[in-house]
C-alpha cells in the first residue's frame, strides 16, 4: 500500500467518528455538495486545508454524487520554504494541485492597521476569481469546528454582536458562487491527532507579518488565541461548553433577543414587542 493510501484509510478508519463521520454530517446536514457541482478545494498548506483536501477526495471516490474537483493553492508571496513545503506534501498526499500567483503580502505587509483582516479578505477575493476564471461554481475551504465557536465568542467579546461563521455562503461579489465549509464539525484536536498518526508536518502561519515577529509575543496579541485559551480554562469547569457554543447558534429564540436584523430589516426590541401584542 502506498504512503498517501494508508493516511486515506487513517481517516475513514482509525478517524472515522472524529473525523469522516462529522465531515459527512456537516456535507448532509447543511447541503453543501449537489449533482453537477464544480468545486475549486482551496488549500493554503496547513493541516487543515490539506486535510479538506483529502476527505474531498475521499467523499468524490465512494460518494453516491457526480461532481468534480480542482485543488488550487494561491500563493500570496510563501517564502521557498514554505512553498516547497506544500508541493511535496502535495505529492506525499497524492493531490493534483494548481498554484498561481498573487502579491497579497507585499501589499499587505505596508499595512499597520488590521493586517490580518485585510489579507483574508483578499485572499478570499482572489480565490474566488480564479475558482470562477477556471469554470468552479464553489470554493470550499478548511475552517473546522473551533474556527466556528471561537468567531461566535470574538464577536460577542469584541464585536458586540451575535454572529456565526456560516457552513455555507452565497457570494455577493461573483455571481453564481458559493463557499462551503466541510469541516465545519470537525474539531481542531482530532486535525491535530491526525497529522500526528500520520507523521506528517504542515506548514503553519507563513505570513510575513508574523515572521517578522516573535511568534511567542504574537499569540498572546492574537483575539484567536485568546479564545482558544478562554475555551480551554471554561472547559476544566465543563467538559463541554464548546458543543454549547456551537449549539447556540442554531438555537436562537428570537422571542428572547432584544435585537436583531439580516440584510433587509433591523428590529428593534420596541418593534417586536409591540407585534406579540396584537
């Protein structure tokens, strides 16, 4: 059996309920995969892109759809390190990726204010343009389980508002595309695990911004990492408030909000208050 063989069956085996089963689930359950789909799978190096990579591989092999999918990796400016690091995992891995080739981080690293907020929105544009240019209809990218809990807690903390990363999203800016989030019930420990079994080295942060900086003082700056620590501290007193979190968001009782509003209508406590009266 080839190296790139055993680390598929690792993931529909030994990580079956951790990892393929909450992958199925989040595909089922929010209808993220439909006959005839064109999926650009968008993959940045680390582990959990790479992952994605290999269970969208997996669900196309022995699902029961007809779609088909293009492994593109954006390189906004990678060191050689870095990107020779994703083209041998690439061929470890056995996946057929296309690169092309942005500038994002010589533009981004003059910025000093929101950095990382800028680089994400433009990878996310550039991802999208290129999926679209090569005949894609949707990009799916690797946020996980944590990635969704830890964007709930910073935009109460720090937002002042209720959000969630959505399992899927309409493009507003390219006709016709949508981005889907597969890992969306995967969590970050089992990722890890994984990459453990399996011996295998992803490349991390790669940016300049960081690189530039010690990573140690870094983290602790990082509204992220702050969650990550909050999560971990509440998690000693109960053992699962991060499936809380996540239930939380699909659970919402308008009838106890004070506020709210989508893309058509706010309303207000006053507006709904008064509508349960008649």
């Amino acid at each position: 059996m080839e190296r790139y063989e055993e680390i598929e069956r690792s993931i529909v085996k030994r990580f079956r309920k951790e990892i393929w089963c909450r992958f199925v689930k989040a595909i089922n359950e929010y209808k993220m995969i439909e006959p005839g789909d064109r999926i650009a799978v968008c993959i940045s190096g680390g582990k959990d892109s790479m992952l994605l990579a290999k269970c969208m591989q997996e669900i196309q092999r022995h699902g029961k759809m007809d779609f088909t999918l293009k492994f593109i990796v954006m390189d906004p400016g990678y060191n050689e390190e870095n990107r020779k690091r994703i083209e041998d995992n690439a061929v470890l891995l056995n996946i057929p990726i296309q690169i092309f080739h942005t500038e994002i981080f010589d533009y981004v690293h003059t910025i000093d204010d929101s950095p990382c907020y800028l680089c994400a929105r433009m990878r996310r544009g550039y991802l999208y343009r290129f999926a679209k240019e090569t005949g894609c209809n949707k990009i799916a990218l690797g946020h996980h389980f944590d990635d969704v809990i830890e964007t709930t807690l910073m935009g109460m903390l720090y937002g002042g508002q209720f959000q969630a990363m959505m399992p899927k999203i309409h493009s507003t800016n390219f006709e016709g595309m949508e981005l889907i989030r597969p890992l969306y019930m995967v969590k970050e420990k089992d990722i890890l695990d994984w990459c453990r079994y399996n011996e295998l080295e992803f490349i991390r942060c790669a940016c300049r911004f960081t690189e530039n900086r010690d990573s140690e003082e870094f983290s602790t700056k990082s509204k992220r990492q702050e969650m990550k620590e909050l999560i971990a501290r509440y998690r000693t007193i109960n053992p699962n408030v991060d499936i809380n979190i996540f239930r939380s968001i699909h659970n919402v009782n308008l009838n106890t909000v004070i506020g709210y509003h989508d893309s058509n209508e706010t309303v207000t406590f006053e507006q709904q208050y008064e509508r349960r009266k008649r």
